[in-house]
C-alpha cells in the first residue's frame, strides 16, 4: 500500500489511477499524515460480500425443501 499526501495526490491523479490499475496496488491519500481516502483497483471496490447479501430481499415460500420439481418450475414460471 502507497501513501501519498492530499497536495501530490491532486498534482499526480491520473499517474497515480494508472498504477492503481496496472499493479492493482492500493493509494492512501493523507492530509497532513492522516489518512482521509483509499483509492482501489475497481474491481476490489465492487465485491459484494456472498454471504446473507440478498437478506430481506427475497422470500422462499414455507415448504421450499418439500417442493418438487413441477412446483419449481410453476412458481419460476409465475403459475
């Protein structure tokens, strides 16, 4: 991981967003020594975490582990 200060930050972004993507390296960006922001190579800001993700969003009718294969495909197929 880079550290870089808010002012070299400003003046060099684009060199600095190309190394991000051509290494996949990560970029703190400090003010005054602290750090402020973290720039990642897009694909690691994307990943959504698998586990329980979709809670809340969907249902799963009661008898989900009783149903056969015709109920699957009746309820996939909105019948």
């Amino acid at each position: 991981m880079q550290k870089v200060n808010l002012y070299d930050a400003k003046t060099h972004l684009s060199r600095i967003i190309s190394k991000v993507q051509e290494t996949g390296e990560t970029y703190v960006i400090a003010r005054n020594g602290k750090p402020m922001a973290k720039i990642v190579p897009l694909s690691a800001a994307e990943k959504t975490p698998r586990i329980g993700f979709m809670k809340g969003k969907i249902s799963a009718p009661d008898n989900f582990n009783e149903l056969n294969s015709d109920d699957i495909s009746d309820q996939f197929y909105g019948k």
